[in-house]
C-alpha cells in the first residue's frame, strides 16, 4: 500500500518548518562566527599610547611608521584611479599584456558583466603561458560558471577559508584585501570588488564611489608580498622567481609602503596605521570612508585632533548604503563627534565605497581597510600609504569633489532626531559590536 499524497494543506507546515530550521542555522552560524572571533584575537593588543611631539611632515613619524612591518621605500609612482570607468579598463589592460603572472586577491568576484571580462582575460593569459593565480574570499566567491572557465584555462583558482559545518566557529575569519600584481611590477590596491555593482562613474545608486591606486617600484614587492602571504596560507604554494620579485628599478620619486594586516597580528595594524597618522596630525584630517564605526580611542583621537586646531572631516555614505545598520551603528557616535568639532558629511549620489585618508596634505593612503572592528581586528587587509605632497594634493581635490556632493550634518540638526532613530541606532552600534 503507498502512502497518500500530501495534501495542499500539509505543504506549509513543512514549508514553516524548513524555514524554522534555516532561521536557527543562521542564528546558530552568527553565533559561531562572533564566538570564534572573539576566539581568534583573545590576546590581540587594541589600545595603544603614541602621543609624539612631531608632526606627520618629521622624518621620525616617517621612522615610527615603519613599525608597521614594511619599509617607506622611494622610486615609486603611484596613480590614482577612479570608479570602475577608470580602474577596471587601466587593470584588464596589464592583464592582457601580461607576460609571466598574473596575482589576484578579491574580497569578491561575481558573474556578470565585469567579471566575465575579468574571467575573459585572465583565461586568455593562462592558455598564453602565463602563470595565473586568483584568491576568492568564500563569502564574497559568486563567480558561477565563471571558476570552471578558469579552471579549464589553466587559471589556479583559490577560494579563502571556505565555509563548512565543522569550521563555523572561525566563519568570521575572512580576507578583505583587494590586490592585482601583474608581472610582479604593477599592482593596484583599493576598496574595488570585481563585480557589476562597480561600474560607471558614481553618477547613481547603481554605480559605486570607490577609488584604487596603481603603483610601480619598489612598493609592487609588498603588494606580492602581502598576495603571497594569504595565497601560502590556502595552498602551501611559495611564490618565488624573477616572476613574481623581479629586480625592481626606480618608477618615480615618491616614498610607499604597503601595509598589511591579518587576523593572527598580536597587535592591529590597520588600526595603527590610521590612529599613528591622526596623533601626528597638526593641520588637517580629511577621511573617506564606506563603514565609519571607529572605537572609543579612535573617536578621542579625532576629537583631541580638532581640539588642538586640525581640520578634521570625514565623508561617510548617505542613504544609498548596502548595509543599513553600518549606516545607523556609525550614526550612534555622532554626537560625540559633532560636540567635540569632528564636520561630518554624508555622500548622496551613490554608494561611497572608499577607504581613503589624507593628514597634513603629505600623508595619504587607500586601500581596504573599514573604520570598523571586524576590519581592525579580524580581516586580512591591506593598503598603500604615499608619503608624498602632489599625491596628497590629488587626493584631496578628489575629496573636496566628493565634499560637494554631500550633505554636512549639524549639531542643531542632529539633536532634532526622534526616539525612534535614537533607539534604532544604538541597537545597531551594538550590533556592530560583535558582527562588523
């Protein structure tokens, strides 16, 4: 005798009960993640005292900088590149002209327009001979039928922890670097991902702001350096050879350094290389940044900055944010900001996306690092620090750019706000705690 068909009325309940089930998993897995992350930086040092009696522009902050690991090399050049119309053409160019290797660390790569002209080029390097590497971070791996054809061009793709039962509790350990090396002697560095939500030109919601530097010189090496760290990490493969560390020549006359952070530091380099730059500042302090929740000695810093006379401004996004809560956690510290002489601004064409700082007009870097605590404490992550007057001069016409297109908030307005967004943003600085 076969059993009854189930009946119309039967299907929700176990609709229900699947979907339970799923709600429970994710609540568990976010649990998991926050719990191992709490795990995995039990003895990272987060606070620190550096209160120096020079400025950014002295030579020893340039001597005190390089205890973030990396030297302050001279012979680079170094470009800035804007939105996708700028930097995906300038990068799948030296894609297509590479002749030894290529290197690619993404946070992510998804199917679509630009990652098939990515998955494209890169194929047709690999049947050409050249040694084509590609690192995925598992969360933000969308390629689809893009890894096959990788794969069968000869193209090592790598995916970055990826996600199993067994290994939820280190869920939240990711990597955040967006790095390109071709031929070991052009790199780019910034806060892109290949991805269609980056074309365009910041015109629209659909077209992200978002800013990479292209660098030649000396740099190039610890931007390969920084790839070969995560990529050693997920396959035990040693790059090595005049094809990925060539001898490198003098590209320009402007001192780099490429500054990496990882998971496993016993201190936060990333938060070291902006809280360093911020203690030093005397003049100016003009920050661009996608997710602005910085902790409590960040904040003071800030504030002290503006207290002692800098121009401290940060430009954060208006209300076309992917992450909504980001943008109501970051709103919870206003107050505090806006009291102590911090000018806020909220970008509104588009997704603002950039993770970028300029101090003293000398001091500049982009890169991938968040002011958030999950990019200060549990990312892998990497930027380009240019210790150099025309580049900061570069990328401060292109925040005051930025500055137009956005709306200042003031302290009378601010104070203005209801019950409601008052309690909806400390939930979500809370949130913020222990998830971003």
């Amino acid at each position: 005798m076969t059993n009854p068909p189930i009946s119309d009325r039967a299907k929700p309940a176990n609709q229900r009960t699947d979907t339970l089930r799923w709600l429970w998993l994710g609540c568990l897995w976010a649990l998991m993640a926050a719990w191992g992350s709490g795990c995995t930086t039990a003895d990272k040092r987060l606070t620190y005292q550096y209160q120096p009696t020079y400025g950014v522009e002295s030579a020893e902050f340039l001597r005190s900088m390089e205890a973030l690991r990396s030297r302050i090399t001279p012979g680079n050049q170094v470009r800035l590149l804007q939105d996708g119309d700028g930097f995906f053409t300038d990068i799948l160019k030296e894609i297509q002209q590479a002749q030894k290797t290529i290197n690619i660390e993404m946070y992510i790569f998804a199917n679509g327009d630009v990652g098939r002209a990515f998955a494209s080029a890169l194929s047709e390097r690999a049947r050409a001979g050249v040694e084509v590497r590609v690192l995925v971070d598992a969360v933000g791996a969308r390629m689809g039928e893009l890894e096959g054809l990788m794969l069968q061009a000869g193209v090592r793709v790598e995916i970055y922890r990826p996600l199993r039962i067994f290994s939820l509790h280190k869920a939240g350990e990711r990597t955040h670097r967006k790095i390109v090396v071709v031929d070991g002697r052009i790199g780019y560095c910034g806060g892109l991902g290949i991805d269609d939500r980056w074309k365009g030109q910041s015109r629209n919601e659909n077209e992200w702001r978002d800013l990479v530097v292209r660098v030649e010189g000396p740099v190039v090496s610890q931007l390969q350096s920084i790839f070969m760290e995560d990529w050693l990490h997920t396959t035990g493969d040693v790059l090595h050879g005049n094809g990925q560390f060539p001898t490198q020549e003098n590209a320009g006359n402007q001192l780099a350094q490429a500054v990496s952070s990882s998971r496993t530091d016993q201190s936060s380099m990333a938060k070291l290389m902006v809280y360093m730059a911020i203690q030093a500042a005397r003049k100016s302090i003009w920050i661009e940044n996608a997710y602005f929740v910085p902790d409590r000695q960040i904040r003071k810093s800030l504030v002290d900055a503006a207290k002692r006379g800098v121009d401290v401004r940060v430009i954060v996004p208006g209300k076309h944010i992917d992450i909504p809560t980001l943008r109501r956690a970051s709103r919870y510290h206003y107050n505090e900001l806006l009291d102590g002489g911090v000018k806020i601004y909220e970008f509104q064409p588009a997704m603002l996306h950039t993770k970028a700082m300029v101090v003293d007009d000398i001091w500049a870097t982009v890169g991938s690092v968040n002011f958030v605590r999950r990019s200060m404490i549990h990312n892998t992550e990497a930027n380009v620090i240019v210790y150099d007057r025309q580049f900061a001069e570069e990328l401060s016409r292109i925040i005051e750019l930025d500055l137009a297109r956005s709306d200042a908030l003031t302290k009378e307005e601010w104070r203005k706000r209801g019950f409601g967004d008052r309690f909806s943003e400390l939930f979500s600085w809370m949130f913020s705690e222990t998830i971003y």
